[in-house]
C-alpha cells in the first residue's frame, strides 16, 4: 500500500509539476522584490536596486533543482530522462545495439519458446473440471505401463474405495460415414461413465452414460467432437439423434463435446467418442473378456475428498493382490501407482518431463552465456565512455546517478531484445501448432502461450538487463575522475588467463562441437535421402486402408483386394499395383521368431532369427521397385490349400542357411511348426528404421496369411494429383464405403525420416545460437581489450610497429583462445557423432567436407568478430591519442 | 560581513522553525527573521533557503499559503504545523544539550582533568 501511495505521489507530482514551477518561480520573484524594496529604502534607485537583489540571489537554476529534488519527486522523470539518454547513446552505435539486442532476443526468444513448451506439456492442468484430483493408474510392471485389459478394468472401477469412480478409453481408428463417402476417422472407445466421471458437460445434445451399458454392443451412441462437429456438420444443430455409419454399423449421434475438449491426452486430438462395450463393431472383434489382454489405454478418475494419493495407492494394491490371487496366469502380483492422465502418464511423461526440463537448463544456460557476453561488450563500452563517465563525475553527478543510467540503457536492451525475441518465439509457436510431422495421425498440441509466458518473458529480459549492466558497475565505482580527465589511462591490463577467458574458450568449443555435429547431420539426412532403401518411394502411391472399416471379413478380404488390384491397374499410366499389409519403414511392422527346419522344440530360445514378416501380393515387388535376386515372386496360385511359400531377403538366407543358392527351394519352421519353402530371395533394405543394421525379413502370400489391414503401392508415370483422383473414383466404384487414405510414398517416408529431420534441425539451430554467444563473446574480449590498450598501440604504432604486429598485439589472445577452443570443440565433435549416428543415418565425422567445413566455419566465426576491434586497433592515430592525453 | 559564521549542516531546519515560531512569515521575511534574532552573525545563502522551505512542507512541519506581505506585494507565508511546533522543541532540546556539552569539553582546563 505504502509502495503504491508514493508512486500515487510521485505521478500527481509529475503532472502539477509545470503548476509547481509556476509557484516556485513566483516565490522566489516576490523574494527578490522584497529585498530589492530593502535595498531601495536604503537609497539606490529601483533599478540599481533590483540588479542588486538578484545578484545577491544568486544561481536560481540551481535552487530550482534543489527544491525539486527536496520534494523528492524525481523519479519518473529521472527515468524518462535516462530513457531519453540511453536511446540516444544506442542509436549512436548502431552496431553494438544490433549485436546486443540480437543476442538477447535469441537468448531470451529461446527461453521463451522452450518455456510455452514446458507450460503447455507440464504446468498447465488439463482442461478438465478439477485437474487437480484427477489420476490414471499406472502398473508397475517392468517399466510403467498405463494400459490394463478391460476386465480388470471393471474390477478396479468396482472394488476401489478411494475413487469417485473410474473411466478407461483406448484409441482406434474407424470409418465413418455420415451419409457421404466414408472416411477414416479416429475414435476413443470410452467407458460409459467417462464424461460423467470427468464432469464434462456437452456443447449439445447430451452424452451416454454408465447405464446405458448391458453387454457386448448394447450402446450403439456416438458423441462428436467439436471440431469434427464444426468442420464436417458446419455446426449444424439437428445432427443429435441422426443416425451414421461406424464401420457399417449404425450408431446414433447422442451430442457434441465441449469445444477445447480433446479427450484426457494433451497431443491427442480424437473425431468422435463411442461406447468401448461396442468394440466389435469399432474394431472387428472385442477383447471385453480377456483379462490377459492389455488393450485399455488407460484408466482414470477424480481421487474421492480427503484421500490422499498414498493411501489410494494402498487401496488399489490390495485390488493387485486379489488379482495375483485369483488370476495368477493372466496378471500375477500387480501393484500400482498413480500419475498424470495428459501425457500417457509417466510412460510419455517421464522422457517428455526430462527432454524438456533438459531444454530448459540448455536455454538458460545460453541466456547466461549470452548475459556474460553482453557483459563484456558492456565492459567495454563503459571503458569507451570512462571520459564521459568522470566528465560527469568531476561536474558533480553522483555514481549513482550514472549507474542509474547505465542500467537504464542494459534494461532498453534487455527489454528490446525480449521483445524482439519474444515475437519470434510466437511466431514459431504458430509454426509448431500447424506443424503436422506426421500427418496420418493428427496431433493438437496446446502450444499458445499464455499470460504466463509473457510475464516470464518480460522478468527473464528484466533479470537479464541487471546481469549484465551489473558488470561494469565496480569499474565504475573505483572511476577516479581526476586521474582519468587528467591522462585518460585507466587500469593497466592484466596478462594473466582469467576466468573470463576460460569461459571463452569453453563458450568457443561447445559452439565448435554445435557447428560440427550440425554439419554431420546434414550431411548424414542429404545422403540417407538418397539411399537404397531396398525399394523406390519416387512415383509411388500408397492407399491405405482396413477391409475390416467397410465389413470385410474371412475369405471376402482376399477376394475384394484381388478386385481392388485389377481394377486400380486399368488406370491409364499405372505400370503395377501390388498390396503389402504394412510397407517397410511404417510406424508399426510384425516381427516373429523363425526357426531352421531340423529344430524340433519350438522355444524362443531355440530360435534361428527374429524376423520381419509381410504379407504381399504377387505384384509387390514389381511395384515397390524391389529387386528379386534369385527365383520367383509369390503368385495367385499360392492360395490357402497349396504349400506354404516365401520370399526372404539375402539377410534372411544368410542367416538362416549360409548363403543365398542354399536357402532357394529349402525350408524352415514358424513358431506353430509350419513349414515354409524358399522360393525366391530379394535385396535387402530398411524395414523398421534408417539406421538399423541389415535386417532378416519374410514376405508371404496374401491368400496364405491373410491381412485386412493393407496398404496398397500404385506405381505410375502420370503425376500425382491426376492419380489420386482416378484412384479414388476406382475404388468408389468397388464400394462407395470403403474408407481409405492416400499419400506419396515419399510424403510417407517424411515420418520415417521425422527423427533425423528434428535432431538436424534442432542442431543447425543450437549451432547458429553458439556461433552467435561465440561472436559476440569475442568481439566483447577484443573490443574491451583494444579500447583499454589504445594508449599502448598508439605508443607502438609512433615507435614504427607494422600492422601485422599492431594487430598481434590486439588479436593474439583472442585468437589463440579462438584456435585452441575450436581444436577442442572439432575433438569433441567428431567423438559426439557416434551418438549422431544413431539418430541420423550415415552421420560420420570422417568427411573431408565436413572438417573443412567446420574449419573454415570456426575462422569466418573469428574473423567477423575480431573485424570491428582489428579496425579500431589499426585506426589509432598516436598524434591525436597524444594530443588527447 | 567577514564575521559571519558557517552554518552547520542541518541547522538551517532549526533555524527556519525557529524564525517561524514566532509569527507565520514569507520566505524573505524568515531570511530577515533569522538575521534579527541570530544578530546578523549567521551567514544563509538566500537562494538556500528555499529548498529547506520545501523540505520543511513536504515533511509537514510547516505549511504554506499565498497572502500579501507588508509591502503590498503577493507572497508566500509559512507557518508552524502541530508537528513542527513538536519537532522545534525537540530540536531545541537536543542542539542545547549538544552546546553544553561541547561548550563544557571546550571549557575543560587541562590541570583539571
């Protein structure tokens, strides 16, 4: 409050200030009059009189001051004039603001991104009434694992004390059709109290409830959500009651969910919610029953009042405990803990809670870096200005006041820099909002920044400011105005390595280490793009789709997807269709363990390899832009009652017999004993990732080892837009309500890629930030040492010194440092590409270019910021610097 | 005039209540109040005087108003608050003990000691 009265005091004041001088000035008018009437009885005459008064008054200015400083009222004005000042001195050395301001607006800009980040992932609740209270339950199995199968879901919902009650959801994909063509949408299968749980209140219509559930596909509802609602109805009120299609199935549209509610998952970003007793219909077939099957998601709910989550924990363990008891085969001795629900509780939480915190501490740590540096640079300035400094001391300003104003100057900066900064961490955050890396799977991350975002803004700029205006503050404290107006030297230099210089160097190779690690990454992603896959994504398409969406089932599935394939090969310009349940470098691929044909007992342990196994059609290959190296491809005639028969890549034949020539035409066993034949071998290429290692895999027929869920590879020579359009009125034709989704191969490879594209990304723009801390930290060192050597240079430029031995003397240190800091860094760099490697495919250190690259990098990094001191160096003109002193 | 004694940092406060005690007053009017009852033998800067004034009103120990002075002119008068009717008799205490005991230090003959 009293904080407030004053500065209420101090703004009346400021604005009946002009009224004040008004009074102050008539007051001292009377004065002056009165004694000049003194004066005149006392015999001079009026005018002698008055000039005499006013000479004896004296300087009035002064006392104007005075009395202004009396009522105590400066404040805001001492800061507008500061302001005034400060601009004024920045506008004078446009390059030490552009370098300033761009260094805090990275630094702070940076921060303030990653922290939007770390708002939105982590401190901000879920938007949910009373996020507060709401749990999942996590089981402690080898690592944490939210998911838990449906019927010990139920018994946990009914044999728990601790919560309100309990909701469970699991996410799938489904068609949908709302009366037009149906298209692939995503679900969340919840429980039917999940709203009521939750305490959401719909938008529109109503929700379905825990009533409303009695046994297997008993709830035929549907609840949209609202941006599936808004873009697909256009807000159309009368869709409550309308009845649409789910995988055929009729469901009836109860309402419409808040709008912002995406569901419990702060990435997930749901078309419309359904009763998870209706799997069957949702998903083809149901798991309600089986207690060994952890398909539920996750299960939540609100912890009653007055429990804590320890005691909760307690309670659920003893649930855990009557699992082990009486289904020691399906679940055994569980116990549980309790955790977030919005980011997959601690599963995603916990690596997404340290990256970020970790991202955190990178960005301070480059604010800190970056403050430093600009401390320097503001060392040096203030030892550029000492002149002016003790010119203003010696005419009776106090330190104080100077000090006032050098603060005021490091905040404009701070504050412009963390303005500029902040509207480009806005920008980017827009960015990243849209930014779809894999658009398949639509994500909505919450990534607005709020108030809170700002206000860490401005006191990250604030802070900041007073860091490094802070550094110049004892050099001004010990300024002697008399010593410096009188010989213009100020302390001599010391020669010793001070930490300043250590940090330097530091700074200069963690920047080398950046600049190399980025190079090998984008060297490493530009040849990964151009690689042997061991197929051709260029001129492909890819039409993905599950028979099960449109209710295909048992022999229908082949049947319809051998039509599907001779009617998409009657397209004009199409040279092969071939059809592979899940291509190579998908999100998800099965794997089986393959065993020789003489092992006898079946075990794991026994096994020859573990594999990765397709199912194709016969034209795959030829589509895929595969190579077969030896023997035949699958064909139609390896249908369900002929022997078993596969084609398995060089990898597989190696392992399993030796060579490629013995494996043709031999045999091996799967796990359930079936014996397959060899009949033909292909290339190897990449099939969970870019940079596993040569990878055993098996590609079955179709007929023999049926799929719904297929993705179908067009290979043409017309352009894809044509393509895709004659795709979809083919497959209209066949049946108008078929969902499916059709992309590029290469767009689909983007998401392959998605990892070496960030870790590329992500580094070039580390790089960037550590040569900027390590320009402006060396042109802070230099520039400071120049303006502090100028009287020794001028001496040694007067003695006859060459350029090149002026410019030693003024750069060596700094370029010693810079040498011995990149040769570090280069060490470093190479040794942390092994790590790269992991990440980016083909990332390697041993590239001629990329050391020279790093090289040449490192000496342009030196020279542009030793350009303006080695300039300033040679400038020195000793007759005007002995002139001067 | 050669005679005339400094001031002592922050006497002029005193000196200023002091003068106004006696009878609310302008500003030339104190400066000629402080030269009658000190016997002319202070010397004040007459400028100084002002930003004392102000002080003295902004910590409410006098306050001010606009009147017309013996010569017919437009001046400002000063006059004693409560609080600095208290603060003058303060004052006045502790600068009387301060005298004595620097008169009395100052008195001291050597041999006595």
């Amino acid at each position: 409050m009293k904080l407030l009265d004053s500065l209420r005091f101090r703004l009346a004041t400021l604005f009946r200030r002009s009224q004040m001088n008004a009074e102050l000035e008539e007051e001292l008018r009377s004065h002056i009059e009165h004694r000049a009437d003194d004066l005149q009885r006392s015999g001079l005459p009026r005018p002698e009189a008055e000039r005499r008064a006013r000479l004896e008054f004296g300087g009035h200015v002064r006392f104007k001051e005075a009395c202004n400083d009396a009522l105590g009222s400066n404040f805001i004005e001492t800061l507008i004039q500061d302001v005034r000042f400060g601009l004024r001195m920045l506008r004078k050395s446009p390059g030490f603001t552009a370098v300033a301001v761009g260094t805090l607006a990275l630094g702070i800009g940076a921060n303030a991104l990653v922290f939007s980040v770390l708002n939105a992932l982590i401190l901000r609740p879920l938007n949910v009434p009373q996020p507060q209270s709401l749990y999942a339950i996590e089981r402690r199995a080898s690592f944490l694992d939210p998911s838990q199968s449906y019927p010990d879901y139920l018994d946990l919902r009914d044999r728990n004390r601790s919560f309100d009650s309990l909701a469970a959801f699991t996410i799938t994909e489904a068609g949908l059709d709302t009366g037009q063509n149906a298209t692939p949408s995503w679900a969340e299968e919840v429980s039917g109290n999940y709203f009521d749980t939750l305490g959401i209140q719909p938008y529109l219509g109503g929700f379905f409830h825990g009533s409303d559930e009695h046994g297997p596909n008993s709830a035929p509802y549907l609840v949209l959500a609202y941006a599936y609602w808004h873009v697909h109805f256009q807000d159309d009120p009368n869709v409550v009651g309308r009845t649409v299609g789910v995988n055929k199935h009729p469901f009836t549209i109860l309402g419409v969910a808040p709008l912002g509610f995406h569901g419990t998952l702060l990435f997930g970003s749901p078309d419309f919610f359904v009763p998870m007793v209706n799997q069957e219909q949702v998903e083809g077939s149901n798991f309600l029953n089986a207690r060994g099957n952890r398909w539920v998601f996750m299960v939540m709910g609100h912890l009653k009042p007055g429990v804590t989550p320890a005691q909760a924990i307690a309670d659920l363990n003893s649930i855990g405990a009557y699992f082990g008891k009486n289904y020691p085969k399906d679940d055994g001795q569980i116990t549980f803990t309790l955790a977030r629900p919005s980011l997959y509780g601690d599963y995603l939480g916990r690596p997404i809670r340290a990256f970020v915190t970790a991202l955190m501490l990178l960005a301070g740590l480059i604010l800190l870096a970056a403050c430093a540096n600009l401390g320097t640079l503001f060392a040096a300035r203030a030892a550029d200005r000492a002149r002016e400094i003790a010119l203003r001391l010696a005419l009776g300003s106090s330190r104080l006041r100077i000090l006032r104003q050098l603060f005021t100057e490091a905040l404009l900066l701070s504050l412009m820099g963390g303005a500029v900064g902040l509207w480009g961490s806005v920008m980017l955050l827009g960015w990243l909002r849209a930014w779809q890396p894999v658009p398949r799977y639509p994500m909505n991350l919450p990534l607005d920044p709020d108030v809170h975002v700002y206000v860490v803004a401005l006191l990250l700029a604030l802070v900041s400011g007073f860091l490094f205006g802070a550094v110049p503050v004892r050099q001004i404290l010990r300024t002697d105005p008399y010593q410096i107006v009188k010989s213009g030297s100020i302390v001599a230099v010391g020669r010793r390595i001070t930490v300043r210089d250590f940090l330097l160097a530091v700074q200069i190779a963690i920047c080398a280490v950046l600049v190399t690690s980025s190079m090998v990454a984008v060297r490493g992603l530009a040849r990964s793009l151009h690689s042997n896959f061991g197929f051709e994504p260029r001129n492909a398409m890819l039409v993905d789709t599950d028979l099960n969406m449109s209710g295909y089932s048992g022999d229908a599935v082949p049947a319809m997807q051998k039509r599907m394939i001779d009617s998409l090969e009657t397209i004009p310009g199409v040279t092969s269709v071939g059809l592979i349940d899940w291509p190579p470098l998908h999100e998800a691929w099965n794997s089986t363990n393959v065993f020789t044909d003489a092992t006898a007992d079946l075990r794991a342990s026994n096994a020859a390899a573990e594999v990765v196994v397709y199912s194709i059609s016969p034209e795959y290959f030829r589509a895929a832009g595969t190579t077969l190296l030896t023997g035949r491809s699958i064909s139609w005639t390896d249908h369900k009652n002929s022997p078993r028969v596969a084609v398995v890549n060089r990898e597989f034949a190696r392992r399993l017999f030796g060579s490629t020539t013995n494996a043709m035409a031999n045999y091996y066993k799967r796990q359930d004993g079936t014996r397959i034949q060899v009949v033909g071998i292909t290339e190897d290429g990449k099939y969970t990732n870019l940079t596993e290692d040569p990878h055993p895999a098996m590609f079955l027929s179709i007929l023999q080892f049926p799929t719904s869920e297929m993705h179908m590879v067009v290979r043409s020579n017309v352009d894809s837009q044509h393509l895709s359009a004659a795709i979809k009125s083919k497959l209209r034709g066949l049946d108008s309500g078929l969902p499916f989704y059709l992309e590029t191969w290469s767009e689909k490879l983007n998401s392959a890629l998605f990892a070496s594209r960030v870790a590329t990304v992500s580094l070039g723009v580390l790089g960037v930030m550590g040569a900027m801390l390590s320009i402006t930290g060396i042109f802070g060192m230099t520039a400071y040492s120049v303006s502090k050597r100028k009287r020794e240079l001028g001496i040694r430029i007067a003695l006859g010194a060459q350029r090149k031995e002026v410019l030693q003397a003024a750069l060596g240190r700094a370029f010693k440092l810079l040498a011995f800091g990149s040769a570090a860094g280069l060490v470093l760099g190479i040794l942390a590409s092994r790590v790269l490697a992991s990440i980016v495919y083909q990332a390697t250190p041993r590239d001629p270019l990329v050391l020279a690259g790093v090289v040449l990098a490192m000496a342009l990094l030196g020279l542009l910021a030793t350009w303006i001191p080695a300039q300033r160096a040679l400038s020195v003109d000793p007759s005007i610097l002995m002139r001067e002193e | 005039m050669t005679d005339q004694a400094q001031l002592l940092p922050g006497t002029l406060d005193l000196l200023i209540l002091r003068a106004v005690s006696l009878g609310p007053l302008h500003g030339y009017g104190v400066l000629l109040r402080i030269g009658q009852i000190s016997g002319n033998a202070l010397l004040i800067e007459q400028g100084a005087l002002y930003p004392g004034l102000f002080r003295l009103v902004r910590q409410g120990l006098l306050k001010a108003s606009w009147g017309t002075s013996e010569n017919n002119r437009r001046a400002k008068f000063y006059e004693l608050t409560a609080a600095g009717r208290k603060r003058l008799r303060e004052e006045t205490e502790s600068w009387n003990r301060l005298a004595t005991a620097i008169g009395a230090a100052l008195a001291e003959q050597p041999e006595e000691v």
